[in-house]
C-alpha cells in the first residue's frame, strides 16, 4: 500500500520508536524535542505530527518502559562477624582472621539473605575498588551522563 521496500518501512518504524522511546526516557521538552527532529529534514507539518505524537505518548511510553525494567534487589540491612581461627591440632601458633558478611536484600518485597566469607585483605581490596569507582563518579565526565540519565 505504502509503495515501499519491506527494508525501508521497517527501518523506519524502528528509528521512530528509538526516537520516541529516547525521548520519553529523557523526558525532554518540547523545544528540545523539535530541535531534534528539525535536524533530520521533514517538513513542518510532519514535525507538528511528530511533536504532537511525542507529547501525547510520553507518559504511557515511560510507564511500559518502568514495567519492561529488571527489578534490581536493594539493601536492607548488614551484618558481619570477624572470626579468627588461633590454633588447630597441626599447628599451634597459626593466626587465620575470616570476615561472614550476611547481606540482607529486599527484592518485589520478599526478603532475601546472602552469606559471604572473605579474609580481610581481599574485603580491603574490595573497598579500596569500591572506593575508586565512587571517586569516578564524582568527575564531570560521568555526572554529565548520570544528569542525562535521569
């Protein structure tokens, strides 16, 4: 009916979905919004079209795509133990610490708890990454991005 390509119809059902479905996720204005879509050469009357698609659809877009979300767990609660083993029947003057984390998480409201054991210099490289990795998220490279995000 179109007197089309297959390809083409396609191709073009994607990148207006891509279009939409980023746009929603950003939540962008409408200023911006037609902005963006001056750039790719329509006419007017088809951007009044695509603006008026945009601001009618945003809402229930942004709403299928909180449903289509992996629901990641989240922290409850913490607890830990630092165990150290002085002495066994082969060895008397051996000193072996051991840290029992019990991570307590809350996923779809049902709780769940996870048993971890390290020694002590891995639980310090763990933090010491950990430690790193939210020293990168206070450069302006990423809050640039985690504002975009959002």
């Amino acid at each position: 009916k179109l007197n089309m390509e297959i390809d083409d119809v396609q191709r073009a059902v994607e990148g207006l979905t891509y279009l939409l479905t980023e746009s929603s996720k950003l939540m962008i204005s409408e200023l911006d919004f037609q902005d963006s879509i001056h750039v790719l050469g329509f006419s007017d009357e088809l951007n009044n079209l695509l603006l008026q698609l945009y601001l009618d659809n945003r809402k229930e877009i942004r709403s299928i795509l909180n449903e289509l979300a992996p629901k990641f767990p989240s922290y409850h609660s913490l607890e830990w133990r630092l165990d150290v083993q002085l002495a066994s029947r082969s060895l008397r003057q051996q000193i072996k610490p051991a840290v029992t984390i019990k991570l307590h998480l809350n996923q779809n409201e049902v709780q769940a708890a996870h048993v971890l054991q390290t020694d002590p210099s891995t639980l310090l490289h763990l933090i010491q990454q950990l430690e790193q990795a939210l020293g990168e998220m206070k450069t302006n490279h990423c809050r640039r991005i985690a504002r975009n995000m959002k």
